[in-house]
C-alpha cells in the first residue's frame, strides 16, 4: 500500500499515529533523500517486530464478544420481531400498553385470552364495535346484570312477549291460587305448604284421600292398617317380607277389612286400597294439624284444575330462567321470594326489550372464548366508551406474555442483567479494538516466515545486503513481493517525490491519497498508475490545489490561469463516493448547522453537546474588540491587522497556557500580514512569561500561527481566529477582507471554522450594524452571517428544539423524571430519546444551590425501541455512540424497553441518581402510567395535586405558594443555608486579626 498526502504535516500525523499504535514500524517513509541507511534502519526495525511477534490470546476474549454481541443483537431483533401469528412485535405490545395504562382512567382488567382466542381476533375493530353494542344495551350495568331476566335465552321478540305474558300471569294468578288453597287448608285442617311443589303434593294427596274416603268409611285412618294389608296380600307378598300369619287371624282381618268398606261400594284389589289408605294416612300425619278424620272441601277438582295450569305456565317460565346466573327453581322457592321474583320478572320489561339483541351478541362473543372478559366486565359495570380499552389490554397483555414466554431473549431479560451483558460486551470490544496493533504484527510475523520458507534466496540476498549495508530502494523493490509486504506493507510518500523515490515499475495493491481535496490530478497520477485499487479522502469546500512555480509572474497574469483540478474533485467522476457525513469535532451546533447547510447540502449531521443544555462552556465564543482603527494598508483595500486585535490575541494565547495547558492551540488570521505581526509579538511576549516556554517547544500538535490558507490539514483542541481587519480612525469600514473576500473565500472560511475540537474563539473588530452585506462578497458574507447570530441576536446560538416523543414508555419516563424535579427535554436535537439535568438551583440533598456548586454532567438516554437504535450495529450503540457522547459532555444511559415497562419507577430513579437528584420517598412516587400523567396536569394547574403522597393534614408546614422573603433576601439563593453562621465565623477567624 502507498499513501500519499499533499503536504508533508499529514504524512508525519499518519505516521506518529501508527508509532502511538506500536504499528511505526510497518511504514516506510519514501523521499528523495530516502539512502541505504534509512531503509537499513526501517527494514531492521520491521525484521525485529517480526522475529519478537507472538500470538495474543484472545480465544476466551472473542469467545465473550461474539457470544454478547449475539445476545445484545438478539434481544433487540426479538424485540422488534413482529410474530406472524399475531401480526405485532413486543414493543408494539409493550407501547400499545403503556399507552393504554396512561388513559384516564386506565383499563385494569385482569382477563388473560387463550392463544386461540388471540388468533381469532387480531382485526379487534368489528370486536370492539359488538362490545361497544352490548355495552350501549346494558349488557354490563348493574341495572341488566342484576334484573332476573339477565341470560336468559330469549332470541327474539315474540319470545319476550311470550316470557314476559307469562310473568305477569304468574305475578298475579299465584296470589289468587294461594288464596282458594289456604282456604282449602283451612277446612282440611292442616299446614299450607310453604312452597307451590308443597301445594300439589298436598293437592294430590286431598283428591287420593277423597278418592279413598268414597271407599272407605273415615275412621279408616283412625288407626293404622298394617295388619289388615298383611291379611289382605297375597303369600308371596307375605313370604318376601318374612311376614308369619295363621289362616285364621287372615281369615279376621279380612272380616274386618271389609267392614270399613261403605256399603255398595265393591272394591276389587283390596290390598292395593288399603296401602293407598296407608300411605295417604302416614302424608295426613305430616300435615294435619288436628287428629281428627281428613276432610276434603267441596271444589277441590276445580282448585286441582287451576294448579296444574298454573304449574304448566310455572315450568316454562323455569325453563326461560334456567340459563340465567340464578337458575331459579320456581316451584321450590318460598311463597314470599316466588311471588317477589314474579313481580320483578313482570315489572322489568325494559331490560327485556333488549334482551335479544344482548343475548346473541353475548353468546357470540363467548363462543369467540371471551365468557372471562364479559364476566369482568359486567362486574366492574365497565361503560360503553370504556370496553373496547379493556379489550386492547386485555389482548396486548395476552400476546405479549404468549410472546415473551416463546423468546428466551425476551423471557430472561431484564434491565440489571442487560446492563451488565452490555457493559461486558463494552469491555470486550475494547480490549478487542486494543489488542488490534498486536494481531497485525503476528500476521505479519506470520507472512514473514511463510515468504521465507517460500523464497529462501531472497531471504538470503535480503540478509546479505543487511550485512554488508548497501540495501538500497531498487534492490529492496526488487525482492519478491512477499517479503517486502510482510515487513514494510505500506510506504508513504509526497507525490512530487514519487517518481525519483520509488523504482520504475514497483507496483502497490492499494492507494490511499490523503489531502485529496489539495492535490492536483496531475500529482496523483503517479499514485494511481502504480495501484490496482485508489482510495481518495477530500473535502471538495475547503482549498483546492495551487499551483507550483519558480517563474515571477505578475497578479494579473496568475489570475488568469485556469484552476487545477484536484484528485478528490476528478476522481469522484470515476469511482463510488462514499460521504463521511457524521461531525465528531463540532465545537456549535449553530455553526455546524449553518455550514452543513451553505456548504454541505444538509448532509452533515452531529450528536448534540451537553453544554447546549447546561449554558456552561459553549465551545463558540466571538468577540467584538472596540477601538480596532488603523490606517489602510497601500498593498490592500482594507485595514489589515488592527494592534488591539493582535494584542487581544496575545492575551488570549497566554491566558490559554495558563488556564489549558494541556490543550493544544493555534491561531489562525485572514491574512498573512496579520499573522507575522501576531507571532511576531507572542515572541516578544514569551521573555516576560518564562513559564509558558514548555508550551512552545516543537512537537505533536504544537503551537502555531498561520494564515487561513495554510491552516489546510491543522487542527488543534482550540483555535483562535483572528480577522486581523479594522475601520478607519475615521470609522469608516472597508468591506475587503483579504482571502475571505477572494475567489476561494467561501473555501477559506470553512477551513478557519472547522479547525477546532473543542474551543473556537472569533476575535473581530465589527459588529453586524458595521458593515453592509451588499458589500460583502464570498467567505466575508458567510463572516457577517457569523457576527449577525452572535453579536446580533440572531437564533444561532438557541438550544436544541425539544419535540414530542410518540413513544408512551418514553413519555412516561419523562413524566416521572419532570416530577422528581429534573430538567428534561425529550426527543432532543431529533436524536437523544431524552435529555435530563439537574437544575442549577438544587443540591443533590434537595436544597438550594450555590453559584459555584457543580452539576453532575446531564443524563443522554436512548431506547433500544427507536429505529434509530435498531439500525445501528451492536458495536455502535453500545460502544461508539456512548463512547461518542461522553466525549461530548454527557453521561449516557441505555433504555431498556423491557425495564422501562416493567419497573418504570426504577428507570426513574436510576436515572436521577445518575444526574444528582435526591431520591423520593416511597410515599410521594408515581405508582403508575396513569398517576405520571395525572402529575403532569397538575403542573400545568398549580394548586392540583399538590400534597400527592401525603396524608390528610399532612404538609401544613410546607412553603407557601407566594414566598414570604424577597429572592435577594433568601440565604438559600446565596448558597447558605438559614443557621446562624456567626458563631462559626468567630470560630475562622484569623489569628493574625488580634
């Protein structure tokens, strides 16, 4: 491999970053001063490496990271799997039902549905609107499920009418029914049954004793009349009975059978008469009430007539009840409790009307296996704007735990033990990215004795020319390929230096040109025709390539040249273009937004940084320097290099070194003139300031002063730009500001403001009401819309909009975090899921804060819910992206959506332990969905909830809604608490004061 760079500073950064990475010696540095010591030196290097290489270990360590990164990657495609059966993934189920447990009020049925059940109705809609239906007829108010007529199989109208005829017979012909049989009772002197069935056995047994009576004479039942049926039956009646009675004691029973037979009255079957006067004598005994004979009322045939209709219509009224939840038996209930259901039964035929419609809605929804449901809803008298909620929760509850219990990934999972899995995942794939440097040298060892074994004459050549030290470049190119890849694999090298360096005809499976953007076609040709494959990075908005000359040439004459064109901008016509689109080194989101969209199509896009939610260290500072007057330059239009604007520059280099020492800076200016007078003075300067000289000692990312167009390929933790131009004494401005008004001004202005990784300062002279933008042309435009949003009160430096988050767990998470006093932004920049800060005025004990108390950095959450988070690999989200935005400011913390829905309190509670919030009593929490969102109303209404979790009388200390001491006065905004200090500041006092 060849990588080639424009400029020699890229090919050394290339260079000291692989020395960083033990990887330096793989590098053959090719120039024209390249002699046999050099490549002496590199090649022994290179063998050294190879001979002192061995394995690394990492079987058990890629064993956990390929068996972590399958759990983490199969957790989230469980999650999102949507089952066929069902037609929905679990966090579908697990957001429907979030949702739904945050209406007011929230379904809260139990009722789980079987798998077949949930197969049946995965279109609920037509379900619901049935529901809705029967609910509308009173299918689950008390007023339905407590009227008698509730179940009853009645299926259509001439049904009801027909029942409802017969309750209102019944309510009325029992009474009078009950009436004429007490009468009877009465004459028969014996107890009236207490229930209708009792009224027909005593019915009954009235005709059988009228019907023995017209035999018998009454004092037939005087006694009892065991031994004349014995007399009377037949021997082997007697015989199976072990019944012994001699002829003659037959022979006088008999004679006195029959006389109590009335004269003229022939009875055939003796026998049979006398066991039914037997048994209507042991029935009387129960009932009567005296000891006299039976006696039977005249009417008792039209009585007996009148009960068997009225049972007949008693029967089928019972038969109409059976399927209703009291499945009365009519004829057996008391006298008081028959008549009261008949009354009730006749009075209610407003629910009777209905009834058909509610039965086979009823009955079709149970034969779909929702009895349970319709149960718990009649129970809970649940409104027809309500059921179809419960019957969503019902089903999503269903489905999720059918589809839970399916997944291991899902079944085994919780936030303690995915925290964990995701933090060792972390760890591996570092030590994986780490151990990287060694894995390449053992390949590469490995190549090398492979290419040995393989070319032994080479390897002995090689081995000569070491020795005897006239290894030179053609005669190294001239080894098998082999061996020179497995010690010196790439070679970099400055493309006006390719053709003497490197032999004639030495070829490179790959180019890598860097500085594409800077480098002429005509430099890179060399680079390509020696590759098989040209890999090109560019930035096409900043500089473009310069020409090269040792001929003097007039201004005019060098404007009219055409441009070169560069690599990057001609070798995009032929190969793919790949766009690196992601900023990691944005110091403002305004200023990225802004040059994403002048220059970059609103491709480019960034993470946010915290300090756009606390305020605190904004990575973009301009500053206006008054009084910055001097005379016009007779080179150039404008006033170049104003002195308070070099001597701001000094003070800012100075007061850096002392502040962030540790932090690399430049200083980059609009104009050359204007840098030779700042560097010039920061040497002045250094003699007074003996301390800062270590700060200036050349090295990796050293401190320098540059014009805007040779900052190409400088970047440094801070930078200063200085525009170095000026008004008149007179104030008058001169719109002309050197190469940012130039024909690559709007390139040069990019490049000054895409240098720094964490701090630009902008120092100028103007403020936006100076200069006139008709005036202004190129880069020196952009420069003015710069001034107009810092200086000028444009919307630049606003924070981040916050929009809603259509996902309910992660609403509700914001809920509860808002309500335990945090400073939350959902959705924020469109990609942080949540955003959360401790306020500035609070302490981690809940009092007020002090100026210089610190915050805890803010929270950045992520659900593993979003597609955002499902499209990204395993190592980005939970390795590059956190690792990204702690970078940024941030304390990161994954969103477990498994967690978040089932221990959402937790979540909350984690979360503001991470930013410093105290912890809330148990008392004083939202237990559910539902009362964090009832809490969010009560913010937007003060006086609402305001003593939620405390009980009655509770709270009467609590601060009052108007404060009763001025702001100013309250100890607690100075940072003090309401003790009494002076007793503590006798006790500082300095021993010196006397």
């Amino acid at each position: 491999m060849i990588v080639a760079a424009e400029r020699r500073g890229t090919l050394n950064e290339f260079v000291q970053d692989l020395d960083g990475l033990d990887l330096g010696s793989l590098v053959l540095q090719v120039g024209s001063q390249t002699g046999p010591a050099q490549l002496r030196e590199a090649v022994v290097r290179a063998l050294v490496r190879n001979e002192k290489a061995f394995e690394p270990e990492l079987g058990t360590l890629h064993a956990t990271l390929t068996g972590h990164r399958h759990q983490l990657m199969e957790h989230v495609r469980s999650l999102h799997n949507i089952r066929s059966r069902w037609g929905c993934s679990p966090y579908q189920a697990m957001q429907s039902l979030a949702g739904l447990t945050a209406l007011d009020p929230a379904p809260s049925t139990t009722v789980r549905l079987k798998r077949s059940v949930l197969d049946s109705i995965a279109d609920r809609k037509e379900l619901t609107e049935r529901l809705q239906r029967a609910a509308e007829l009173g299918s689950f108010s008390k007023a339905s499920t407590e009227s008698p007529w509730y179940g009853a199989q009645l299926l259509n109208r001439k049904e009801t009418e027909h029942a409802h005829a017969l309750a209102e017979q019944l309510a009325t012909g029992i009474p009078d029914l009950r009436g004429k049989v007490q009468r009877v009772a009465e004459h028969s002197h014996i107890t009236l049954g207490a229930t209708f069935r009792e009224w027909g056995e005593q019915l009954e047994l009235l005709v059988a004793v009228r019907g023995s009576l017209d035999k018998f004479t009454p004092d037939i039942f005087d006694r009892p009349v065991t031994d004349l049926i014995s007399a009377t039956a037949p021997s082997s009646w007697r015989k199976e009975r072990d019944i012994e009675m001699s002829s003659m004691t037959r022979s006088r029973l008999r004679r006195v059978a029959k006389e109590y037979i009335r004269p003229g009255v022939h009875i055939s079957d003796l026998h049979t008469s006398l066991l039914e006067v037997q048994q209507q004598r042991t029935l009387w005994t129960r009932y009567a009430l005296t000891e006299r004979h039976p006696q039977v009322p005249t009417g008792l045939a039209e009585i007996h007539s009148s009960y068997r209709a009225v049972d007949e219509r008693l029967a089928e009224l019972t038969a109409i009840l059976r399927t209703t939840s009291g499945r009365p038996d009519l004829a057996a209930l008391d006298l008081d409790s028959l008549e009261a259901l008949l009354r009730d039964l006749a009075g209610d035929s407003d629910t009777l009307e209905t009834l058909p419609e509610r039965t086979l809605l009823l009955d079709e929804m149970r034969e779909q296996g929702l009895a349970d449901l319709l149960a718990d809803l009649a129970a809970r008298e649940i409104p027809a704007e309500r059921v179809g909620s419960e019957l969503e929760l019902a089903w999503w509850q269903s489905a999720l735990e059918a589809m839970i219990s399916g997944d291991d990934y899902l079944a085994m999972s919780d936030g303690d033990s995915l925290r964990r899995l995701e933090a060792e995942y972390r760890l591996a794939d570092n030590a994986h990215i780490a151990s990287g440097p060694a894995r390449i040298r053992w390949t590469l060892a490995e190549r090398w004795r492979t290419a040995v074994e393989a070319h032994p004459e080479d390897a002995g050549r090689l081995r000569q020319e070491l020795k005897d030290g006239t290894l030179t470049l053609e005669v190294f190119a001239g080894l098998h390929q082999d061996l020179v890849a497995a010690l010196l694999p790439v070679w970099a090298v400055s493309p006006l230096t390719i053709r003497g360096a490197v032999p004639d005809g030495y070829s490179f499976d790959a180019a890598v040109i860097l500085d594409g953007e800077s480098m002429s076609l005509q430099s890179a040709v060399p680079c390509i025709a020696r590759s098989a494959q040209v890999v090109v990075f560019g930035d096409d908005r900043l500089a473009g390539p310069t020409r090269f000359s040792i001929e003097v040439q007039s201004a005019d004459r060098a404007s009219t040249l055409e441009p070169l064109p560069s690599a990057f901008d001609s070798l995009r016509e032929v190969l793919p273009v790949r766009g690196l689109t992601e900023i990691y080194r944005g110091v403002d989101r305004g200023l990225d937004t802004y040059l994403s969209e002048s220059f970059y199509g609103g491709k480019l896009s960034r993470l946010p940084q915290a300090s756009e939610v606390t305020g605190e260290g904004r990575g973009l500072v301009v500053e206006y320097l008054p009084n910055g007057t001097g005379m016009p330059s007779s080179e150039h239009d404008g006033v170049e290099s104003v002195a308070v604007e070099v001597n701001r520059v000094v003070e800012l280099v100075f007061e850096h070194i002392r502040r962030r020492p540790s932090f690399s800076l430049a200083v980059v200016t609009a104009s050359a003139r204007h840098a030779a007078r700042v560097g010039e003075a920061i040497r002045l300067q250094m003699a007074e300031f003996p301390w800062a000289a270590d700060f200036f000692v050349p090295g990796r990312e050293s401190f320098r002063v540059v014009p805007v167009e040779r900052a190409g390929g400088l970047v440094r933790d801070d930078i200063i730009f200085s525009l170095g131009y000026g008004r008149t004494p007179h104030g008058r401005t001169l719109h002309s500001f050197g190469p940012l008004s130039g024909p690559d001004g709007r390139r040069n202005f990019v490049m000054a403001m895409t240098r720094a990784r964490h701090l630009q300062h902008v120092l100028t002279c103007f403020e936006p009401s100076d200069l006139d933008p008709d005036r202004l042309t190129t880069g020196a435009l952009d420069f003015f819309e710069l001034l107009q949003r810092e200086l000028g009160g444009g919307p630049g430096h606003a924070p981040a909009a916050s929009g809603g988050n259509e996902d309910p767990l992660v609403a509700d998470l914001v809920d509860r975090l808002r309500y335990r006093g945090a400073e939350v932004r959902d959705h924020y920049a469109g990609v942080l899921d949540i955003v959360a800060v401790r306020p500035a005025d609070l302490r981690p004990d809940g009092s007020a804060a002090a100026v210089q108390d610190e915050r805890p950095a803010p929270l950045a959450i992520e659900s593993d819910g979003t597609g955002r988070y499902g499209a990204m690999t395993v190592r980005e989200r939970s390795r590059l992206r956190p690792q990204v935005l702690e970078r940024m400011g941030w304390r990161y913390m994954p969103l477990w959506t498994i967690e978040v829905f089932t221990d959402p309190d937790g979540c909350a509670e984690r979360a503001a332990a991470l930013i410093g919030l105290p912890p809330r009593n148990t008392s004083d929490q939202p237990r559910t969905r539902k009362d964090a969102a009832r809490m969010r109303k009560d913010e937007q209404h003060p006086g609402r909830g305001a003593n939620v979790g405390r009980e009655p009388g509770e709270g009467d200390d609590a601060a009052p809604a108007v404060p009763t001491t001025a702001a100013e006065d309250d100890p607690r905004s100075w940072g003090d608490t309401e003790d009494n200090h002076d007793e503590w500041l006798k006790e500082q006092r300095p021993p010196h004061w006397g």
